[in-house]
C-alpha cells in the first residue's frame, strides 16, 4: 500500500512519465492512444485525469509554481461554483458540436504543447491559452473542473472500479478533505451515512486521503481492495 507521504510526488512523475510518452508516441500512435483513454474512462473514471492527462501535467506545473512563490489561491464562492459546474456542461456541448460538424481534432489533449509550436495557431487560441494559464495558475485545476473530455469521463466515475470510500464513524468532520480539494467537492466531507463517496467531478488526486488526519476514514480502492488509505497523524 503507497505511503500517504508518497501520493504527491507519485501522481507527479506519473503525469510526467505519461507526458514524455506521448511526445515519444508522436501522433502516429493517436488512435492506439485515444482507445485507451476511452477504455480507461470505462474501467477507471477520471483516473486518467488525475495521474495521466498532460494538460493535468501542466497545471501542477503551474499550482507548484504558485505555490513556492507564496501567491494564495483563488477560492470559488458556492455561487461560483455552481455556475463553473453549469458552464461544464456549455462547454461540454460546444466541444461536441464543433468534433461533428467542424472536424475539430482535439490533439491539444495529448499534446498541448504543439499550440505552441503550430504556425498556424491563431491569435485567438493564443490568447485564449493565456487567458486559461491565468485561471489555472491562481486555481488549482482550474480547467480540470470545465474539461468537456473530463465531464465525459465522469459519467462513468460512479459505475467504475476505482472508488473513493469513507468510513463515517471514524470522521471528525474536521473539513481538511474539503479544504484540499481541487474540484471543490463538498460531499466527501458532508455525507455522514454512505461510505461510497466517489463524485462525478472527482479526479482521484488523493489529496483529501493526504490531508485526512485520521486512520482509515478515507481510502482509494480498486475492484474492492484497498490502494491507499488515510493515516492518523501523530505529534512528534
């Protein structure tokens, strides 16, 4: 079982090992890839997002950049929130539209960084990854929470085998699982009776199995056994 204080430089390298592969893979091996990404959303939900995307890779890029330069985060008031979750679902239909009746490829993907280096990239989308670099660096997986690809992948989330469970009579309602989230997922922290607490928005970063102070209230599981788990955290 992974050691807690492993979790985040382990979803890290994965991300960067994955982002290595694909610029190795080139764009020969795009529908060899693609397969198995829609094969992973079937199997693990948003696995793929947390431990595997390369625009996920780039954001945690950014998150620790702020970090150690000691800029706060952008917190989303509940309103806010609210609209980000309806603005998913905009996009979502927007991104579907223009894949059927524009052709759009959706490369940026697997390589987001050929918008760079493509002479044909308008202004526009420069502006617009500008714009979105922006939301990201000041929030955490900003753009994580509008994915059109990540809202497809969470409609399996609920029916797949990697789940987020909780075990309600050994919570102290303590909100660090909340506070760490970067999805800002509420039900992991309120739900009091159920012990499946996976969300459809849920990118299985592992952070709240980080923060939980206490033994065994949260864990990650695969097929019904048991990955990671949270560990009470005793004082020196």
């Amino acid at each position: 079982m992974m050691k807690r204080t492993k979790i985040t430089i382990f979803r890290f390298s994965m991300l960067l090992l994955a982002y290595l592969l694909f610029i190795f893979l080139g764009a020969k091996y795009r529908l060899i890839v693609l397969l198995i990404s829609l094969l992973s959303a079937l199997l693990f939900g948003r696995l793929w997002c947390g431990y595997v995307c390369p625009l996920g890779f780039y954001q945690e890029i950014l998150s620790f950049l702020r970090k150690n330069t000691r800029i706060p985060s952008v917190h989303n008031s509940k309103m806010v929130q609210l609209l980000v979750r309806g603005l998913k679902w905009i996009v979502f239909a927007g991104f579907l539209f223009s894949v059927v009746f524009w052709g759009l490829r959706p490369s940026i993907y697997i390589r987001p960084d050929q918008l760079f280096t493509n002479v044909r990239t308008s202004v526009w989308w420069l502006i617009l990854t500008g714009v979105f670099i922006g939301l990201c660096f000041v929030q955490e997986r900003f753009f994580c929470k509008i994915c059109p690809l990540g809202a497809l992948r969470g409609i399996f989330n609920r029916g797949s085998f990697s789940r987020i469970r909780k075990a309600p009579q050994v919570c102290t309602h303590c909100r660090a699982c909340l506070e760490c989230c970067p999805m800002d997922i509420e039900s992991i922290y309120l739900e009091r009776e159920k012990k499946d607490v996976t969300h459809s928005d849920c990118i299985y970063c592992m952070k709240c199995i980080e923060a939980c102070p206490e033994e065994d209230a949260l864990s990650f599981t695969v097929l019904g056994k048991k990955v990671l788990t949270s560990h009470r955290k005793r004082s020196k």
